[in-house]
C-alpha cells in the first residue's frame, strides 16, 4: 500500500487524495481519548477474543490467562494470553481492517470488539507493535510488526511456545506507563 490513496473521478469531476497515515492518527485520537482507553482495546481483546472465546468454545478452565508485563526502561508492554490465538485471514479481514468483526452483534454480544476498531489503537500510542499469534484449532503461526503508522510487515520470528496471541508495544514518548499500569488494575481486579 502506498501512503496516499487516491479516488480518481472521471475528467470532468476532480480527484480526491487520502493521506492515510494521517488519517490513521487522527482517527485514533477522535476514538481513544486518553492513552489508557487505547491500551485498554489490546488489554480487553485479549480477555475477550483469547480467554472468553476459549472458554465458550471448549468450557471454563483456570490454565487459559491473560499476562501483562510492564517494562519501565525499555518504555514496552508485552500482554501475553493463551486463548485462541488468531488465523492470518482473521488477522487481515478483521483485526486490521478497520470497521470489521469477527464479533457478530446479531449472535454473539457477550463479548466487546464488535466495531472492528482494535488495531487502529496502536497508532495513538505505539511507536512499534509486534504481534504474534499461534491458532489453537488450525496451528497455524505468524508473526507481524508495524512501525510508525505507516510501515508493516510479516516477519520470521515465531517464538511463542504456546497457543494464543502475544502482543509488544513499543510506547511513544508522550504516553504515561503508570496511567497504563492503572487501567490494568481496574479491570483484573474485576
């Protein structure tokens, strides 16, 4: 993809451009309001697209968890579950493309994300994200980095050594880690 897109009308109309970087970090900053509320969609899709869907497709159990790892001086979060874990087509139609779900509001609004908004957080406060997921039904593994809104890319380094999705962010300079640290406290003590 190029950093602009363009819708081309015909010769007597005029042409519309699209900066989509640009847009991307506006749209995030119009849907997250604070840092924490960003943060708090990886947090939450982990809960709910790793743990709930495990436990609604194979039963309750107390082994399936969802782990967030602050690391102050290297300014990244790691969250870490070993729910279901995500396809490549999953990831591509759904988790990054914005206004897409695999959450239908029609059967199943047990569970949050049904806006299709969630990686569109990682513009508002990563500088860079790997994400790495292992799919507990097909087995299928990849691993995907993007980096300053506008960079991204499969990547070889598969190196969970379980089912689910591990998620590294990269934080941007501005974004308060304690402000983050208790977001998280808020919703594990519930």
């Amino acid at each position: 993809k190029t950093k602009t897109d363009k819708i081309t009308m015909n010769e007597t109309n005029f042409e519309i451009k699209i900066n989509v970087p640009m847009i991307k970090e506006l749209v995030s900053d119009k849907i997250y309001r604070s840092d924490a509320s960003a943060f708090r969609e990886q947090y939450v899709n982990a809960l709910s697209h790793g743990c709930v869907a495990y436990h609604q497709e194979y039963g309750y159990t107390d082994d399936v968890f969802v782990h967030v790892l602050f690391d102050y001086g290297a300014r990244k979060v790691t969250i870490t579950d070993n729910g279901m874990g995500m396809t490549k087509n999953i990831f591509s139609d759904n988790f990054m493309s914005f206004g897409f779900s695999t959450v239908d509001k029609e059967t199943n609004n047990t569970r949050s994300g049904m806006f299709g908004l969630g990686a569109i957080s990682f513009f508002r406060i990563a500088s860079a994200c790997i994400v790495e997921s292992w799919h507990r039904e097909t087995d299928e593994r990849f691993t995907f980095l993007t980096h300053d809104t506008e960079n991204s890319e499969m990547i070889e380094n598969c190196s969970l050594e379980e089912y689910g999705i591990e998620t590294q962010i990269t934080l941007k300079p501005h974004v308060n880690i304690k402000s983050l640290v208790d977001m998280v406290k808020r919703i594990a003590s519930n």
